[in-house]
C-alpha cells in the first residue's frame, strides 16, 4: 500500500494508537454515511481477510448519541467492525440526550454521561497493556483460520500464511 495515501495514514494511526475512539450521532437509526464509508473502506482488515495483529491487542469506545431513539443500532454498526478487526475489548456508550444542542441537555442527564465516561475510563485504564482476546474472537478467529487453510482469495491465503496463523501462530500472542 502507498504509505502516503490517506487510507494507509489512517490504517498506521489506528494501529499505533492505544485506545481507538470511534463516535457517531444517530442518523436513520445507523451511524452517519461518512462513518460508515469509513468502516466499509476498512473491510479489508476484517478477519474473514488480513487483519493487522495490532487489533488483538486493543480497547475501543463506540460512541453514539441521538436526540431519541437508534443508538444501540449506531453502536452496532461500529462495533461489528471493531469486532471483525479483531479488537478484544469494546466499550459502548448511547445516550439519548432528548435535545438538539449540547445547551440543551439537562444537567441530570450530564451528570449520568459524566458517571458512565468515568467508569468505562477507569476500565480502560485498568486494563491497559492486558487485554486479551475472549473466546467468542477466539472462535471466530478460528472459524476464519479454516476459511483461509481451505482458501478462496489467494492474496488472503498468502498474507495468513505468512503471519504463521494457518499454523499455530496467533496475533494476541
């Protein structure tokens, strides 16, 4: 990949960064068409094709918020993808402000995303530098080792065997 495109910049900050942050307002009961855009383009890294090992070891927050409802569908769209990058621990965080500016959101309500962000905070900083892959991403690890030992796009098979995980290699170790 041309290591001055933006897809690759982006690919190296998410890899290099301790925590990714991924956020969307509800649109449509989904997140926005440029955060899905930017999920879709990152397809290529899912596990069904070469993901970066990098992700096996990483915490993420999806975060959504909506003057209504649609948040748990928006925190799914980004957490579908994280989930199929490989990321082992994914934090989320829907608030339904009923409002439509940040002036208008209530000081209850502030005070629960204030106690929310502060716990999953403490979270991540707990876990720094530990996390590991559950057995569900371990499965589904798995299932696409097979998927690339019995092979149908090449340049996918190629890049699992290479990183030794067709074999008894495993990114999180």
């Amino acid at each position: 990949m041309d290591t001055d495109s933006p897809t690759w910049r982006i690919s190296e900050a998410l890899g290099n960064a301790d925590l990714i942050i991924l956020a969307s307002p509800v649109y449509v009961f989904h997140a926005t068409g440029s955060m899905k855009a930017m999920l879709d383009h990152f397809g290529y890294q899912w596990m069904a094709h070469r993901p970066d090992e990098r992700m096996f070891k990483k915490q993420a927050v999806c975060i959504a918020t909506a003057a209504g409802a649609g948040t748990k569908s928006t925190l799914k769209d980004m957490a579908d993808s994280l989930f199929n990058w490989g990321v082992p621990e994914i934090y989320k965080i829907g608030v339904a402000v009923a409002a439509t500016s940040w002036d208008g959101i209530s000081q209850k309500k502030l005070d629960s995303i204030n106690r929310t962000t502060s716990k999953i905070a403490d979270c991540i900083k707990s876990r720094k530098g530990r996390v590991k892959p559950k057995l569900k991403l371990r499965a589904m690890f798995g299932i696409m080792r097979l998927v690339q030992i019995h092979g149908w796009n090449p340049r996918d098979v190629e890049y699992w065997k290479n990183k030794g995980w067709t074999g008894k290699g495993r990114p999180w170790k």
